[in-house]
C-alpha cells in the first residue's frame, strides 16, 4: 500500500454541507474535530472494531458511552434499534449531543436511523471501517433497517455531519469484503470517473488512498446534487437493476458486489444494443470485475424471475422499467429499453 501523510478531505454539498476526511489513522484525532463541543457522546460499534471505538470514545473530551450493536444485517431490525434507543435514553443522550458510528455499512445504516429519530433527530458522525461503507454507505444519508417485507423498506434520509475514512482500518479486511467495496469503487469508475478503473486494474489494495478518495468524490457530487434521490442520484444504480433482483432470487445467497458485477456487465450489454456503447467496454468490464474475483454471468433459466422482480423493483416509475445506462465511460443515461432487448442482453450475461 502507498501511504500519504496528510489527510485529504471531499466536501459533500448538501444542505448543510459535510466532509468526509480520508487519511491514515485519522479515526481519532478527527472525529474528535468534527464532534466539537458536546456534554456526552454515544460510540455505536460492531463487536469487530470495539478496540478502535474504544481509543475513540476515549479520545473524546465528553462523557462518552460505547454501545456495542449485533455484528453485521441482523443488526438492521426494529429490535435492535429498539435497544439502541434504550441505552441512549439511559446515557442520557439529549438534542445536542451526538452518536459515533464505527463499522461497516450496516452498522452505520443503523445507527443513522436511530440517530435520526432520537429525539427526532441528533448529530452522527459516521466511522466506516469497510470499503464499502466508505465509498458508499456512510455518504449521501440514507439510513435504513430491515423488515419482513424487505430490506432498507424502512429508513430516512439524514446526513451526517461529517465521515472518517481511516484507511489503516482496512488492514483487517478479508479478500472477499475489499471485492465487495471495489465493485462499488468500479462502479463510479464506469459512471463517472475512467482514472478509478485503472486504479482498480493494479489492485484495490495498491493506491487505495486514491482509489478512496475518487470514488467518495464520485458519491459525493452525485448526493451534492440529489440529497433526498429525486432524480439525479438514480446514476448510482448503475448495475444495480439487476444486482438487486439476483439478491433477492438467490435469497442473498450472492453478496451485493457479486450481484452488481453481474448487474453492471448485464447494463454493459444492454447499453451496447439500446446506447451503441463500445462492446470493448463491456469486455473491460468483464476483465475488471473477473480480476477482482467478482462473477460476471449468472444462471440462464433465472431469467423469468429476474425480470418479474425487475419489474416490481421501487426504484422503477410506472410500469416501465427504467434503468442506467452508459453512452460511453462516464456517460450515464437513464433509459426504458424493451424486453426482448433486455432478455438477450441477458443471454449474453448467462453461463
Ligand atoms: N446507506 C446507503 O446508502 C448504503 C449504500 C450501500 C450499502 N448499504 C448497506 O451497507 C450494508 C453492507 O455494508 P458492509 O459490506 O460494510 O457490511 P457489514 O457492515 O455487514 O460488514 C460486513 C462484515 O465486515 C465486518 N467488518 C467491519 N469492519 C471490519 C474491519 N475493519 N475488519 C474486519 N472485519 C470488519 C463486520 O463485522 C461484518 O461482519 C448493507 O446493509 C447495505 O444495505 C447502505
């Protein structure tokens, strides 16, 4: 890994305006800058990463209390936001004070959803110690929980006041989740930023202060200019449309970035037909995502239920179903195309 010394930081411009400081072992010393005055602070944290919620409580001139939260989805139940809610009302946890989220997107999903319904809303500075979460769940602040219907049915839209990337926190990572940030990374590449992609075809683990840096600048200008995702923000489903429908199929048996490399080859392949995209782009997307060890076709007989649930997916409007395209690298569309187009777009996508 290359290691910068100072710490760089992207400005989100939502209203109001946030940063997100990306650097190395920065947890502390900024959350602590970023909290500012506060009577009492309360450090949510998944059980993988109480040693560094800890030296960040302690780092934080309040009366701090840490809260560990069940470890990964699970922790994403009204249950469990129950139980925060409780422990913030015995910590005694008032309007302006604040919350830390430490951990990976799911935990900073939930802790934004209860720090934005505590006392109809308090300050929460989001600590992501995944890719994944810091080049996407921590920004942009959707919060969510999951219910019997589904998943993220349930959630609000509440920004944060600012995000810590410490990127020594990713040493800890396993192959598989560094993959499961780098689909998302390779995403922002594909819709808005070519230098990313070659990033990514070194390695994620080379450069990764870089590859961090410009795919958070991706996420941020995008929800700087659709904070509540009323039009604009739709680009970052890229790959998404059919990512989401092989999740729910397969029962998440996939992970997200497995089903979104598949979505975002499946959008390739039908950007080349609808869009007259370059089929050399498609092949890169193979190449790139095969590398990171990420799948690029699916089962072929999956297809009557993919389009079933493509076609009830929310992100749909009406009865069409609309979904992103690429004209070219960094050139997003959103486009309605037809069926037979989309059914063997799929074909090409299938094993
Ligand atoms: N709000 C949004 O805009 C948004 C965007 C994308 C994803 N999400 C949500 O994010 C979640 C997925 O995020 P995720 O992949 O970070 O999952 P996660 O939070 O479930 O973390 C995955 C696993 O990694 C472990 N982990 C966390 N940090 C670690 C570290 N530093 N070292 C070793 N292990 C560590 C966790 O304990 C967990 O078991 C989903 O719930 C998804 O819905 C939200």
């Amino acid at each position: 890994m290359n290691r910068a010394s100072a710490a760089r930081t992207v400005r989100v411009a939502t209203d109001p305006p946030y940063d997100v400081v990306i650097g190395w072992a920065v947890a502390e010393e900024s959350t602590r800058d970023l909290l500012g005055e506060r009577a009492a602070v309360a450090v949510i944290h998944q059980p993988v990463v109480s040693r560094i919620a800890a030296r960040i409580a302690a780092s934080i001139t309040a009366r701090t209390k840490l809260i560990e939260a069940t470890d990964g989805e699970a922790a994403k139940s009204l249950g469990e936001a129950a139980r925060l809610w409780d422990e913030l009302a015995a910590t005694r946890i008032t309007r302006t004070d604040a919350i830390v989220a430490v951990g990976g997107g799911s935990l900073t999903d939930l802790a934004g959803f209860v720090a934005s319904t505590w006392l109809r809303g308090i300050d929460v500075v989001h600590v992501p110690t995944t890719l994944l979460g810091m080049v996407d769940a921590a920004i942009g602040g959707k919060t969510g929980i999951n219910t019997a219907a589904g998943k993220n049915l349930v959630g609000t839209f509440h920004q944060p006041i600012g995000v810590v990337c410490d990127l020594d926190l990713l040493s800890s990572l396993s192959p598989v989740r560094i993959a499961e940030g780098a689909a998302e990374c390779a995403k922002c590449g594909f819709i808005a930023d070519p230098e990313i992609l070659r990033l990514l075809d070194a390695g994620p683990g080379d450069n990764l202060e870089e590859l961090v840096h410009r795919a958070v600048r991706v996420k941020a200008r995008v929800v700087g200019a659709d904070a509540t995702e009323a039009g604009p923000r739709e680009v970052l489903n890229y790959g998404h449309t059919l990512g989401h429908a092989i999740e729910r199929a397969e029962n998440f048996r996939l992970s997200h970035g497995e089903a979104i490399a598949i979505g975002m080859v499946f959008a390739a392949e039908v950007s080349t037909a609808a869009r007259g995209l370059d089929p050399d782009v498609v092949d890169r997307h193979r190449e790139l995502l095969g590398r990171l060890g990420l799948p690029t076709c699916h089962r072929a007989d999956a297809w009557p239920d993919l389009l079933r649930l493509m076609q009830g997916d929310k992100k749909t409007r009406g009865s069409t179903l609309r979904m992103v395209l690429l004209d070219e690298i960094a050139r997003p569309v959103v486009d309605a195309p037809t069926e037979d187009l989309l059914e063997a777009a799929y074909r090409k996508v299938s094993a």
